[in-house]
C-alpha cells in the first residue's frame, strides 16, 4: 500500500482500498431490480402482500435478530432470536433474512 502511495503521489492521485458492500446497498439494489408484481396484477393482489423487517446485531459475546411481520390484514408481530453461534454482522444480517423468509413460509406468505 506505501508503494502505491508513493508512485501515485507526484501525480496527485491517492489510493484507497475498496470498501466492502454493505447489506443496505444489496438490498436497496434488489429492490430497485426486482419484479416481483407484473404491471399487469390488480391493486387489490399487490396489497396482499405481506412486509417483512429485520434487523441484526453482533458483537464479541453474542449476536441476535429482530423480526417485525406485518400481514396483510395489518397483524404485527414481532420476534427476537438470540443466535449460540459466533458471527459477524453481515453474516446475522443474512441469518436474520434467512430467518424471517422461514417464519414467513411457516405462517403461510404468498407473496413477501
């Protein structure tokens, strides 16, 4: 890295590692390309969607997830999980997806 700072410094060019990706930018980034409703579908189809929310933590002694559900009707429910495994925060971040995309199944989503 100090080469590269050096032969590109008379030049006035600096250098800067790349940076990792974060969740949010995938997730924003999926959802601006998906397509997951048709033009085509009734508004009524496209309200019967469920949302899901979630979130995650880590730290050196533990990491966890929240999830918020929220059906169609305007139900919410919200759940905590305390992972027994060490991770990092991308890592929960994809366990906490992985985990409400199984809760959701398991209640029965059509559409997420």
């Amino acid at each position: 890295m100090i080469k590269w700072v050096v032969e590109l410094a008379p030049y006035g060019i600096s250098y800067e590692p790349r940076r990792a990706i974060k969740t949010q930018a995938l997730d924003h980034f999926i959802a601006e390309c998906s397509t997951l409703f048709p033009r085509n579908r009734q508004q009524e189809e496209l309200t019967a969607a469920w949302v899901l929310y979630v979130d995650g933590s880590a730290t050196s002694e533990r990491s966890g997830v929240g999830l918020i559900v929220v059906l169609p009707e305007g139900h919410v429910h919200e759940h905590v999980l305390k992972f027994l495994f060490k991770a990092s925060n991308n890592e929960v971040e994809y366990e906490a997806l992985l985990a409400g995309m199984d809760l959701c199944y398991a209640l029965g989503a059509k559409h997420l």
